[in-house]
C-alpha cells in the first residue's frame, strides 16, 4: 500500500485523485487546497485541509498545482520524509526543497473539468533524484498507466514543447477554422469526421508522409486565391506562414 | 438504379469507388484512367478505359481528378445527356461544360491510399445547377453517406478553406512536434494519446473554450523559455506568430 497526499484542486489533481481512489495499492490519506471552496468536491470523499502546516505523513507527496506555485507551495514540505514530486512538464525537479527525496510525475494529457480520459492509456513521464526512489514512483504510476516511462529533465521540457505544438497550436487551428466556418454560414461540425481522421492517421503514417493540401503540393493558384478569401488579418497571416513552412519541408520556396 | 462513370484513379476515386461497389442501387459502368498502370486496380472489377473518346452513357459522371484538370477532362463530356459532377472543394461549378446538367459532389475527407475510412459519416457536399437534378445526387450521395448536405459555391469554398487549417495545418503542427521530439531524443508516439484527446475534446467544447498551454495563460515566462528551447528557425517563427495569434483571441497582446 502507497499512502499519498495530493496537493492541489485544479483538473490534474482532480483527474490524478479520481484515478487512484479507484486503486486498491493506493491510499490517498489527504488532500490540501487553498480554499474550502475548491475542496467542495473531495470532501466528502478523503480527509482535506487547506493548512499547509496540517499536511500528513505520507509515503508520497503530489503537489499538483500551477507552475508559478510549485516552488512555493513545497516549501511546506520542507522536513517530511516522504517522495516529494510535481506533476509539471516545464518545471525542473530542482523547484523542490533540496536535501529532500524529490522528483517528478509527469502525466502527459490535456485535462478539462468535464471529460474523462482513460489514464491507462496516458503517457507518465517519471523522474527521480534517488534512483532508490525509482521503484516506488513506478509503482505508482503503473497503478493507473500502462505506459510509464522514465525521462530526464530535457526530455520532459522538449516533450512539453512539442505538446505546445500537438496540443495547443492544433487547437487554435480547429479554432481558427471554426471562425472561418462561422464568417461563412457553414457548420463547423463538418469537418469533425476530418479533424478525427487528420489525428488518427498519424498512428500509421508520419505527419511527413501524411502531408496533403495546396502548400504541399505548391499550387500556387489555390494558395493566391485561399489569401484573397480571408479576410481576416490573423488569418492571412498564419496562412502565409505555416503555407510557406509547408513548402518548405518539402523543398520548395514560396 | 443509378449507373454511374468515375473518371479518375486517385486517392478519392478509389475511395469513391470502392464505396459505390458494396451498394445494390449503384452500378459502376465504367471508370476512366489516363493510363493502364493507373487502372490496374480497378480492371478486374469493372469496365475500364483509357480513352476519352470512349466513355459510356451513364446517370452521372464524377469527376474525381486533380483540380487542374477538371475543365480540360470534363470538355470530352460535351454531348452527354447526363449529370456531371466534379469532386473537387475549391473549383466551381462552372468549370464544367455550359449548357449540361452539373453539378458537384465533394466529401469533406483526407483520403490515403492505405487507409479506409467510415464513408457514413463523411460530410457529402452537394450543389446542383437545375433543382430537378438534386433529388438524383442526393440519391448517389445517400446511398453512402449518412450526412448529406447542400451548400454553394462560396459555401463550399469556404469549407475547403477551413479544412486546410483543420487538416493541412493541424498535420503540420504535428510534424513539427515530431521534428522536436526527434532532436530530443524522446518517442513521437508519446504524444498520441494527447493528440487524439485534442482532436475529440472539441466535439464536446468549442476550440474557444478548449484552449489551454503557456499563451492562453499569457504565460511569458515559459513562452521565453520555450523559444529559447527551439533551434529551428522556422519553429521559432511559428511559436512567435501562433502565441500571439492565441494571446491576441483571448483579449491580451505579447
């Protein structure tokens, strides 16, 4: 049995709190938060307190917080004996107090407040300082993961970079083609079945090979008359540039 | 019965092709290919032809051939009786021969060569010139899809449009994450479960509301840090335009 205190209430300490309450290996034993508010929906489930200096022993401490707080936020740890690990991609495990066990448990997902996802199948990127501390983060993270991989600290920053890309880059282009739909009275609901195969086809095929479209084939006539259709400055723009991109990795120039 | 020729050998011609064969009210009476490599896969199942000269009467024929050619092949049409149709989301209509029923019939897909996919749900596209064709498209459509829908030019050219952002783009978003990950020395297929959870997440939540990562949050501190990160010139020029295009969306300039 693993005993753990989740530090935190946002939606990777939700998502990594409701996962290991349905594991029997696994004891969450408290939860902290800053407010009783954001405690509301684990209550009634484990034992919460949003004083830091009430935290308990645990085998494990999962400070699952913004960026920004990590580093202040452990130092209420500062003492304890347990495994001290943040859930960040862009954090070095450094941000922990020093002269502590400490490392890293790095779900790599987007998480919203309303979607389930199925952890077995979420990549967790483990660290640790103590490679006496290895078996016991694994253990952990095997409870929920079937993929559990052990990478260091560039690793994780270049997987969280290239995250930015995968995740929020693809969005803002689902986001950026809704716009375009709404401008034109056509539902942005059409191209589901296209944004659900662009994703999946990747898992057979690289994203180099995958590559379609008018800056693949540098037809110029289509790519002139696609910058006279928008209208939108920001939109011109993104176009222009990824197009260039495109033609680009395929050698040729605008 | 609705007879039918496809003039193309191409991923959507095949594609088309394939579909129309596993549905009783469709005959495929022939398909047209510039030349006989290019009809090898079809030869064995229907009546095939490399000359233009020699196309058989039908109900409709759809032209499913590169943009380009559309207006050039389609004029060996001239003098038939039935409806013509091209495949294509960015060519009008009006590409195709004055003074013949025409129309357009364009799926909202990415097709490989490899890959099969679910015609059911694929958006069908449908613009007719006279209205008492429509009834007739709608009926080749149907028969295998089950989201048929008419739009008009503009429409429809909008829709391309916004694909190549949900598409075109979104695969070169995943490339560069994959161009990342390679120079780090970390598995592509780490970020495939984050990929796919993009790509469903907003059948649920509108892109507006999904965005998350360091330029939603105006989070200058790792956007710095992540541009330091990139070597790639070109990598640092989309993260620099993409951010600000996020950052300006959500109301705050860079």
């Amino acid at each position: 049995m693993i005993s753990i205190v989740i530090l935190g209430t946002g939606n990777v300490a939700k998502h990594l709190f409701d996962a290991f309450m349905t594991q029997n290996g696994i004891e969450i034993i408290q939860l902290y938060g800053r407010t009783q508010n954001a405690l509301s929906y684990f209550n009634n489930q484990v034992n919460t307190t949003t004083d830091l200096s009430k935290i308990k022993t645990a085998d494990i401490y999962l400070v699952a917080i913004s960026d920004d707080a990590i580093s202040e936020v452990s130092k209420f740890l500062v003492g304890k004996k347990g495994l001290i690990v943040h859930t960040s991609g862009s954090i070095p495990m450094s941000a922990l107090p020093h002269k502590h066990r400490r490392g890293v448990f790095y779900p790599l997902q987007t998480f919203s407040a309303n979607r389930k996802v199925n952890f077995k199948e979420i990549p967790i990127c483990i660290e640790v300082e103590n490679e006496e501390d290895n078996e016991l983060l694994n253990e952990l993270a095997s409870a929920i993961s079937d993929n559990v991989i052990q990478i260091d600290n560039d690793q994780r920053k270049a997987l969280h970079l290239a995250a930015v890309f995968a995740n929020n880059f693809t969005n803002h282009m689902y986001h950026t083609a809704q716009e375009i739909c709404l401008q034109n009275d056509v539902s942005f609901e059409l191209l589901f079945p296209l944004i659900k195969e662009t994703a999946s086809k990747i898992q057979d095929l690289s994203p180099l090979d995958a590559q379609t479209g008018p800056a693949r084939r540098s037809d110029t006539g289509t790519l002139e008359k696609h910058l006279t259709q928008l209208k939108n400055k920001k939109h011109k723009k993104i176009y222009t540039l990824l197009s260039e991109s495109i033609r680009k990795t395929y050698g040729k120039k605008l």
